[in-house]
C-alpha cells in the first residue's frame, strides 16, 4: 500500500487535481486519505480530521453554491427580534482563505510576521471585551460615536449604522486589520491622516474606512502601538487537501459555478482569480483564487447513474485514474481466499449481460469493520454481497438464475 499511496501522492503533487473512479468497495476513499496524510504530515485519521490544512465533504443532489462557495445566511435575532442575513463563506472558500493564508504568510519576512501577531493579539482582546459586554461603541475619528453590534461568526466587528432612515451593518475584519498596520504602525500615523478615506482604501480597497481607522486607533491606544518587534518564527508553506466524496452526486455546474476556471491547474494563483456571484456584497472589489498549494481528490463510483451529467468542462480540470477491483486486494492485503472468492465473483460478472466491470465487488466488501480481513464468508454473503448483486440484477431476466451462479462462484474452494 505504500508505493502505491506515494505513487499516487507524487501525481497529486504534480498534477493538482485528481479523481478516482471504479466500482463499489475499491477504497477510492481510503485512499484519497491516505494520500492526504502523507501530504500533509500526519499519521493517523484523528490527527488528519483535527487539521486544518485537510477537508471532506461529500456532495449530494442538494448541495450548491452557498454551501461550497459563499451565500446568504440568517443572522441571529437582535433585541427586537429581527433576523437578518449575513454574507459567509462555504466549505471550500473558507479552506482556500486558510491555505491562501499560510502561503502569503511563508513569503512574508520576520518584521512583517511581528506586526501581524501584535495586532492579532489585540484583536482578540477587543473581541473578549465585546462579548463581554466591556465596550460597545468606540470614537471615530470626527469624534463622532460608532456603535458595535455584535461580533460576527467569521469574528469580524459589525458596526450598525443608519442609511437613509434606515439601519444596516459594516463589518470590520482582522485580516484587513493586519494590512494596515503594516502602514499605519502607531495611532499617531493614524492620527496625521488628512484624508481617512483615501489613506486607508489605497491600502485594503474599497470599505468602510472610518470604522477601520476607529478599529486600529483604539487597539493602539489601548494595548499599545506595534513599533517594537516580537519574536516569531518563520512560516512554512504547507499542502492543503481538500476531498471531494462522491463528486458526481452533486450538480457540478451549480456548486461550482465560476470556480471552473480557477481549479483549472493552469490558472492556480492570482492569475485564475474571478469576481463571485456575490462579489457586489463583498466589502472590498478583492477576487478570489485557488492558491497553488491547494489540491482537490474527488472519488466516485462507475455504477453510479449521476455520472453520466458530468460536466466536460470539470472533466478537463482533473486526471482520472480508476482504482480496479484487483488494486483494491493488494492495497488492502487481503489473504488468498478472499482474493480467490472476489476474482471469481468478478469474473461471473463481468459475463452477465447489462453488468460489467464497473459493477465488481471491490476488496472493501472482504473487510470487517475493523479492517481486518473477513472469516464468515457464509455471513458477508448473506448480509453484504447478495443483497447488492440483488440490487445489480433487478429488472433483469433470469435474475434467479444469475444470482444462483455467482454464489456457485463465489464458493468455490481455494483448492479448485
């Protein structure tokens, strides 16, 4: 199993996106994770779910757009209790942000680091004081009052405010924050700025400039400037993996939307950067990309009806490679018998009329629930295998009769 997960690790690493199709029970999963373990540098399940450089999801008739990409969702209730609704990432987007992070951040000098994880840390100290009810509005710089709603679920700042009568919501975020202070390093520099607006747009883009100028002012007058440099380490640019399970269940085209030019490997990185579909709501005109040290494994099943709707477009943007019912033995070490009992099984298969090769029994059926290669082979024919081939055969002729000569197949003894 190992040459065969580095093998397949190494085409990751070179191609960016894979797929791995076959039949049922072929460890097209497994493997995806194996593969991401080695990527990323842990050994075992737990440790490989914990982090944050991996992700899994598995897609569904119903899953879109808002789910893996970004979309609208229901804020909680204020004092009146009125719900309102908050633009968040989705699964993939959010994972991009953290990869697109840790590769920014690897290209970035000790200094720079040092301002960033000063500002974090206050940050945060405001973000405690707000939730703990400490502080609710801080001063402008007109001397005005700008009045806190609530911390975000993305724990950025929301401020309230008033537009034509009516009420709406700015937010202010760390990352943003950090862009800043990285120009304005005291509140003194922040003070000296004959025009708010324009200083603090030609650093973070198009936003609410004044509730970002209130932000960092009160974080230096607070918790002090960040003139003084602390000790942090250099950050190394890690892999991110990101599963896909069972890609073809979902409507590609509405999941992924725009993001079909930027998987494509060719355009990984600023230059496969793309407005979304809610780019208008966004508090800045920033694209978004797939970093270049994201890479996606997507498994499915051949027998699976939904393949046929897979997008030619989505096609391009990944190398298929299919995992057979033989690979499978040898990745799981099954024994001999069960090695015996699948070829043949397979092999009576594959000259039923209508069936085929995408309908083999992989070597995952020959596994107990601890992974430990089956002895009851009586059982995981009556519970496992039977009802599946039942399920192959329906509708067809002579459907009796099939199951009655894959089972002569599947008992043939090892000796014979």
């Amino acid at each position: 199993m190992g040459d065969i997960v580095k093998e397949k690790k190494n085409l990751l690493e070179k191609v960016h996106n894979l797929v791995f199709t076959g039949a049922p029970g072929t460890g097209k999963t497994y493997l995806a994770k194996q593969i991401a373990k080695q990527m990323i540098g842990v050994e075992t399940e737990e440790a490989l779910h914990k982090c944050e450089q991996f992700a899994f999801v598995q897609f569904h008739p119903s899953y879109d757009y808002t789910d893996f990409v970004e979309g609208l969702r229901p804020t909680p209730a204020d004092a009146s209790g009125n719900i309102g609704f908050e633009l968040k990432n989705g699964v993939f987007k959010e994972f991009c942000e953290k990869a697109r992070k840790n590769l920014e951040d690897s290209q970035k000098e000790e200094a720079a680091l040092s301002v960033e994880r000063q500002i974090e840390d206050k940050y945060n100290r405001l973000i405690d004081a707000i939730q703990n009810d400490e502080i609710n509005e801080l001063c402008l710089k007109s001397g005005k009052k700008a009045v806190i709603a609530r911390v975000t679920d993305n724990n950025n700042i929301s401020f309230k405010r008033q537009v034509d009568g009516e009420q709406s919501y700015n937010s202010v975020s760390l990352l943003r924050l950090k862009r800043l202070a990285a120009k304005y390093k005291t509140a003194e520099d922040l003070e000296n700025l004959k025009n708010i607006s324009q200083g603090i747009r030609d650093i973070i883009g198009g936003c609410n400039a004044t509730r970002y100028w209130a932000v960092l002012h009160h974080l230096y007058k607070e918790y002090k400037d960040v003139t003084d440099n602390v000790a942090v380490n250099k950050v190394d640019r890690k892999n991110y993996v990101f599963v896909i399970d069972e890609i073809n269940r979902g409507e590609i085209s509405k999941i992924f939307g725009e993001l079909f030019f930027s998987i494509d490997p060719g355009y990984l990185g600023e230059k496969g950067a793309v407005y979304t579909q809610y780019a208008n709501m966004h508090e800045t005109d920033e694209k978004f990309y797939v970093p270049e040290n994201v890479y996606i494994i997507g498994t499915m099943n051949d027998i699976d009806r939904s393949v046929e709707s897979f997008d030619f477009a989505m096609r391009r943007r990944f190398v298929w490679l299919e995992i057979t019912s033989e690979e499978s033995a040898e990745n799981m070490n099954l024994p001999e018998e069960c090695k015996v009992k699948m070829n043949n099984l397979n092999d009576k298969i594959s000259g039923i009329e209508g069936l085929g090769s995408s309908y083999h029994i992989g070597g995952a059926y020959f596994l107990d629930e601890d992974g430990s290669p089956i002895k009851d082979f009586e059982e995981t024919w009556k519970l496992r295998l039977e009802p599946l081939l039942r399920e192959y055969l329906r509708g067809m002729p002579n459907a009796n009769d099939n199951i009655n000569e894959l089972r002569e197949a599947y008992e043939i003894a090892v000796d014979d």
